[in-house]
C-alpha cells in the first residue's frame, strides 16, 4: 500500500508543478532568443553604412516601388539578410559586387519579404519556445528556415535577367571559357 501511496503522491506532485517548470522553460526560451535578437540588431544598427547610391537605385528598381525597404553595408555580416518585420532593411557585407551579384542578392532578399519569411522565422521561434522541450521543433524550425533559403535560390535563377536565367548565362560563360580554353591550346 505504501507504494501505491507513493505513486500517487509522485503524480500529484508533477500533476502540480509541470506547468509551471514548462512556463519557466518558455519563458528562458523566449528570453534567450529575444535578447538575442536585440543583441544582433544593436550591433547591425551601430556598425552599419548606408549603401551606395548606384545600390540604393537598384534596389528602388528592384522594389518596384512595393516594399519600403532600406539598404545598408556591414563589415560584420557574413552573408546578406533581411532584418526587421515592421522597418525591414537589407544587410549587405561591406564588399565590392558587380551589378550583377548585387541584383542576384537583392532579388533574394525581396523574395524573402515578398513571402513573409521573417513573420513565418519569428512564429517558428515562438512555436519552438513553446514546445523548449521537444527536440524535434528545433529541427523543424532549421528546416523551415532551410527552405525558405533554397526557395528564394530557386526564384532568383528562374527569373531572367537581360533575357538570360542566371543557370543560361554561367552555362554561356563556361561554354565560352571552355572555347577559348580549347582554340588557345589548339
């Protein structure tokens, strides 16, 4: 009998204080991401440029006048993003591009607000804090953003440009590499 008091008591017990060890769990979940968040977008803000005019221009032709969107350079970013729901503004790494790359990378980006990636990031981040406990939201949040990235990839070389998809014209340039390649060794 002592044991199936025992059993009872251990039931009770986290009957009672489950949701509360999942609220503290969302809550140190939600915090670490937000802080985060408000870490990153500090440092964007702080230690980005405006970006040059010919960039700007390009990204207003690329727009289309639709999307407010503003664009900045930044020593410290790695790849291109788009950051921001309600102000939404294209980080850029502080390199040189050619009209072409910078074209590539901002049809991307717009692709990325034109679908609403950032609202369907930010609700993936909070359906994960919710459910901190399951291993299995983590990988479907890296997926979700996976393909969101392969998507937008997938847009930007289906839409030509000058006539040409992005696959025609690297498929033209290694055709005429190869060419030249073949009537200098000839």
């Amino acid at each position: 009998m002592k044991n199936a008091d025992q059993g009872a008591f251990v039931t009770d017990l986290i009957n009672r204080y489950v949701i509360y060890i999942w609220l503290i769990g969302v809550l140190v979940s939600l915090t670490v991401h937000l802080s985060g968040y408000i870490r990153f977008s500090k440092v964007i803000k702080k230690t980005s440029k405006p970006g040059h005019r010919w960039e700007n221009s390009l990204l207003r032709i690329l727009a289309d006048g639709r999307y407010r969107v503003r664009l900045v350079r930044n020593p410290y970013a790695a790849t291109p993003m788009l950051v921001g729901i309600l102000r939404p503004l294209i980080v850029i790494p502080d390199t040189n591009y050619s009209e072409v790359q910078l074209k590539h990378i901002l049809l991307h980006e717009l692709t990325h607000l034109k679908r609403y990636d950032i609202v369907i990031k930010w609700f993936s981040m909070i359906v994960t804090s919710l459910h901190w406990f399951n291993p299995l939201m983590y990988w479907m949040r890296r997926e979700i953003t996976r393909s969101s990235e392969l998507s937008c990839d997938e847009a930007v070389i289906r839409k030509p440009l000058g006539g040409l998809t992005p696959v025609n014209m690297c498929l033209h340039q290694m055709a005429s590499s190869m060419m030249w390649t073949r009537i200098c060794n000839d």
